[in-house]
C-alpha cells in the first residue's frame, strides 16, 4: 500500500533539494560539505548520507572520499562503484594498519 500526501522522509527532503541545486550547477563543481549540509537541513549526518547516497546512486554526483561530492559528468554510475570500491579498500588497508600498530603497541604490556 502506498501512502500519499504525507511528509516525505527526510533523506528525500535533502536529495530534492541538492537536485534543484544540481540542475544550477556544471559537472565538477563540488557540493557543500557534510557539515554544511547538516547545518542547513538541521538533520542527522546520517540521513544527510542517505539524500548523497541517493544522488549518486542516480549518477548525479561522484563522491571523491575525503574531497566531498562533486557534480557528476554524466558518466556512467558503474565507474562511481568502482571508484568507491576503490576507496573502501583503501579505507580498510589504512585501518589495518592502525591495528597492527595497536596491537604491537599493548603486546609488551599484556592485558
């Protein structure tokens, strides 16, 4: 059963928006901050992710990890996954090395 006329959930509420924003902008120009957004939509950082997640699945922005989103250009979303792919194993690869550094670090001292 679908449910109509009642408020959209928030996620929704920040993609619309970044949308019309989009439709003004050029392909690479980069979208406000995370912190930003939070700021201006008063909602939680994760349903700020979600709106973004949304968008890029769409193919209307590319994340750039650590750089932020950034307008897309058109190209096919299947190069963003691999992008992101990309930077989760490069995320994974600098955690693994945080602790292996942990663990020699409390290995003398025992627990």
């Amino acid at each position: 059963m679908t449910v109509t006329g009642g408020p959209k959930p928030k996620a929704v509420q920040v993609a619309d928006a970044l949308r019309d924003d989009i439709k003004k902008m050029k392909p690479g120009d980069k979208l406000p901050s995370q912190r930003e957004l939070i700021d201006r939509f008063g909602f939680a950082s994760q349903t700020i992710q979600n709106g973004l997640a949304t968008l890029r699945a769409e193919g209307l922005i590319v994340s750039a990890g650590n750089l932020g989103n950034f307008v897309s250009d058109g190209a096919s979303p299947s190069s963003n996954v691999r992008d992101d792919i990309k930077e989760i194993r490069s995320q994974i690869q600098a955690l693994a090395e945080r602790v292996a550094v942990l663990e020699e670090r409390s290995a003398p001292g025992g627990a």
